[in-house]
C-alpha cells in the first residue's frame, strides 16, 4: 500500500430538506474529513441509514454537497465543470449493491459494457470497442459467447459481474464500491470479492469499499472508517479495529458479529439497547451518547474531535483500549 493520498475529504456535509413538511432537513453527512491512500482499499462499514452510501456518491460528485471539499489527486472535484468534469468522470467510476437495477433490461451486454466507451470515445471504432469489450468480459469471467444477451438472462453474481467490467471500461484509478456483493448468494460473495482482489492488483486500483458485513470488510479491507449517523467515529487499520476497537460504537459493531458456536456467542459481549436517533434531529454533543453507557454531560455538551492516537483516529471523549 502506497501513501500517496489520491482522495481528501475535508470537512463535507450533506443535508436533503425533509420532503412535504418544508422545514428541518436530514442530516446525512456532517462534518465528514478523511483520506484514502492510492492502492489501498477503504472500507467504509456502519448500522444501515448511517450515510454510507451517500458519502461515497459525494465523492462521485452524483451528489452536490452542502459544504466542504472534495480532493483528487490535488484537484477540488466541486469546481470542476464542463469538459474538466467529464474527464475527471473517467477517473472515478463505482459498483452498484443492486446488479439487476444498476443494469439497463434494453441493452444487452455489449451495449452496457460499452456505453461509457463510447461516449468518452475512448476507442477508433466499432471493431476496437468490440474488442475492448470482449476483453472486459474475459477478465470478470463473463463468456464471450453471451455477449448478446440481457440482464434477465444472467445470475446476480454474472450481472454484478458486468457492472464491475462496465466500470473497469474507462480505466478508472478510484472505484467506489457501494456493498457489491450484499445481494449475492455468500458462495457468489467470495468470488465476487476474489474478483475485485485480483483486478486491484492488475490494474492498480484503489477501492471505497462501502459495506455492512464486518466478515466481508475483515476479508478485504486495508483500513476501516466506522459511521454513525452521518459522522465518522473511528479510522484504523483493520487488524487495530478488529483487535482492539477505541470507540465505543465499534466494539458494539464487532460484538455484533453472529458466532457460529453457541458457547462462545455471549462471552463479553454486549449488545447495544435503544434505536437509533432520527438524523433530522440528531443529539447534541456526540450523536452516539444515547446509546453508549460510557456517555457523560460532557457528551451531551461536546462534539468529540476525530483525535489522532498513533495510527488510528477516533471521535470520542473517553476512547477504548488507549492505552492497550
């Protein structure tokens, strides 16, 4: 893994209006910085309505934020326009959680593969975007002979299988990852996910792995960014995560994990209590002190900062294992 920093996220929020009521708006990221190393791959893992997914598609620039910054490669996605835009769209492409909505029903695999070809027009003609695309096909493990068929026709897996080569077409250096392999039966996971592995290293790729399974982000994952409810509460590697968690919300996410061994299932574990509080009226301080039994006044009066503890960087007052 390179240090190099290919993405800076500086300070982005994202707020949408809450529909029909016209007042408060859902706060769906706030105040969200982090850094992605070129090579590396990301894993961004939270409880489900976090802002995961909305997080990845501010990067993407398929959404406008409300404030803060965007960096890739040194250059402010949020001021790019025009042509500028439409090349930097080269550089970032992303893998959908739905591979049957995410794939067009009237087009068939050549017509999907090639669509971002042929409107950046990468290639000459016909004849080389026919090739590129039976390329494609070849290196996710698609057979060439289907090359005429329709999303209806193939598999979760094989249709997920052509949305990874649809965005592998235009030789992107970032792809976003948004919980690919989720909708796919787990034997069909850990070929999708060997898949990605391999074409890292071919094409040098670096991965936002967007998921939910912490068995999957352990298996795949450089580094973890936890979320909870629009912030990020602790980045690390994932042995560190894994191992000894510093927020709280982490270790309840770990102690979630299924075991497969009914005596082992309740061995120091605890279970987090309550619901989790609306994002259009979040709670003062840290957001995840109604929930957290470690949680004081000061955590109802201070937003904790994402402090820096060696490797790792957490947002709470009373981190875990710091001294572990």
């Amino acid at each position: 893994m390179e240090n190099k920093v290919l993405v800076d996220v500086k300070h982005l929020v994202k707020e949408f209006p809450v529909s029909g009521s016209g007042k408060g708006v859902v706060h769906a990221v706030s105040d969200v910085s982090f850094q992605i190393y070129e090579g590396e791959t990301l894993a961004l893992v939270g409880e489900s309505g976090c802002g995961k997914s909305t997080l990845g598609r501010l990067l993407l620039r398929l959404l406008e934020p409300t404030s803060g910054e965007v960096d890739f490669d040194g250059t402010n996605v949020g001021k790019l326009k025009g042509k500028e835009l439409r090349n930097f769209r080269k550089e970032m492409q992303i893998i959908f959680q739905d591979p049957y909505a995410s794939l067009n029903p009237r087009m068939n695999v050549e017509q999907i593969i090639s669509e971002p070809l042929v409107t950046h027009k990468i290639c000459a003609n016909k004849m080389e975007t026919r090739h590129r695309v039976v390329e494609l096909m070849q290196e996710v493990g698609i057979p060439v002979e289907f090359i005429r068929r329709y999303p209806h026709q193939f598999s979760g897996g094989q249709r997920q299988r052509i949305g990874i080569a649809r965005a592998l077409a235009l030789r992107p250096r970032l792809i976003v990852c948004d919980e690919p392999v989720s909708a796919l039966d787990v034997s069909i996971q850990s070929q999708v996910l060997n898949l990605l592995d391999d074409l890292q290293e071919q094409y040098h790729l670096t991965y936002l792995f967007i998921s939910h399974d912490l068995s999957v982000v352990r298996h795949i994952s450089d580094r973890v960014a936890v979320m909870f409810l629009g912030c990020i509460c602790e980045i690390g590697s994932t042995k560190e995560i894994y191992e000894q968690p510093m927020h709280p919300y982490t270790k309840f996410l770990l102690d979630s994990v299924p075991q497969p061994d009914p005596t082992q299932r309740d061995d120091g574990k605890e279970l987090l209590a309550g619901e989790i509080p609306s994002p259009v009226n979040p709670p003062s301080g840290c957001r995840f002190r109604t929930r957290c039994p470690y949680a004081t006044d000061r955590c109802a009066q201070e937003v904790p900062e994402l402090k820096t503890y060696g490797d790792r960087h957490v947002a709470c007052h009373y981190p875990l294992n710091i001294n572990g």
